[in-house]
C-alpha cells in the first residue's frame, strides 16, 4: 500500500499501529488504505480507524449491517492476513467502523511484539448515529471494551483509545 508503519504492543492480543505514506515506495496503483491519499504533509497524528479481528472474515463480513470494504490477502514478513479495504481508500462511517482481519498466521502478531507496559483500556467511538454503529458492531459480534456514544448531526465521526502507560493513563 506504499506505507510505513510501526507498531506498539498493548495487549496481549492487541496492538496500535501508526501508518504513514511512505515517500520510497512506489505508489500503489490505486487508493491507499485508512484515506493516507487525502492526508497534507504537515497533518498532526489522528486515530483515523480501528481494526477488528475475526476467525472467518467472510462469514463476519456476509452478517456485517454495513459495507466494510472487499477482503484483500496482504503479507508482510512471516505475517499473513486477509483485510478488508474499501476500494475507494475511505473509511467506513468516518473511521468509526471497524476493518476486518482474519490472520492467517500462528499466534497473534501481538505476541512477537516487545513488551511495553502499555495496555488498551478502552475505545470511545463518537458518531451521529450511534445506534448505527452499536448495531453494526453487534451484527459482528465486536467483543471488548468498545463503547459508542452519539454526537450531533453534522459533526465529524472519531475514536478516542485510552491507554494506560508506565507513566499513567493516556488518550489518543
């Protein structure tokens, strides 16, 4: 997809990942994930989206109340996954709906990562129609510390994920 990404461990299971357009590599030949293309060099970090693992990402995607993207097999290294991404690069609801993944790899990627005393305690998801999104992540059966609260209409969807840190808790 012509990125960069570096990763950081906080679960067992789980981890936040920063993505970046990557200037070396070559362009991808279509739009990249997670709207990367819309981005302006001097853009500030955002929490653009969230990913949610499956074991069968066709059958989560057939029962899903909203359109996630076409599934993709992608690999990196020893890590192997199939993924949802829309075509056009958007992100579904404003990000605040999730992509799939099925790795198809043994063991969590997570679990190769360093540990770093950092730990997800929960995501926010803010949307305008929140009843939208608490059932579309009921249709997929999202389990964890994932809560949805509406906004006004018209105000922009986004995500808050609350961290606990070795220097205490912490929100992006």
């Amino acid at each position: 997809m012509g990125t960069h990404n570096l990763v950081l461990k906080v679960g067992d299971s789980l981890y936040l990942e920063v993505i970046a357009p990557n200037p070396k590599a070559p362009q991808p030949g279509r739009p990249r994930w997670f709207e990367l293309d819309d981005l302006k060099p001097d853009a500030p970090p955002r929490l653009a989206t969230w990913v949610a693992r499956t074991d069968d990402i066709r059958s989560t995607l057939a029962v899903s109340t909203e359109p996630l993207g076409e599934i993709e097999a992608l690999s990196r290294g020893e890590l192997d996954c199939l993924i949802t991404i829309p075509r056009d690069g958007r992100l579904p609801l404003g990000g605040v709906a999730p992509a799939l993944i099925e790795w198809r790899t043994q063991g969590h990627p997570a679990a190769r990562l360093q540990e770093t005393g950092c730990t997800l305690l929960r995501l926010e998801a803010f949307h305008p129609d929140a009843a939208r999104i608490s059932a579309l992540l009921e249709s997929i059966s999202v389990e964890g510390e994932v809560s949805v609260a509406p906004l006004p209409a018209g105000t922009r969807p986004y995500l808050v994920a609350h961290i606990q840190t070795p220097s205490g808790p912490r929100t992006l």
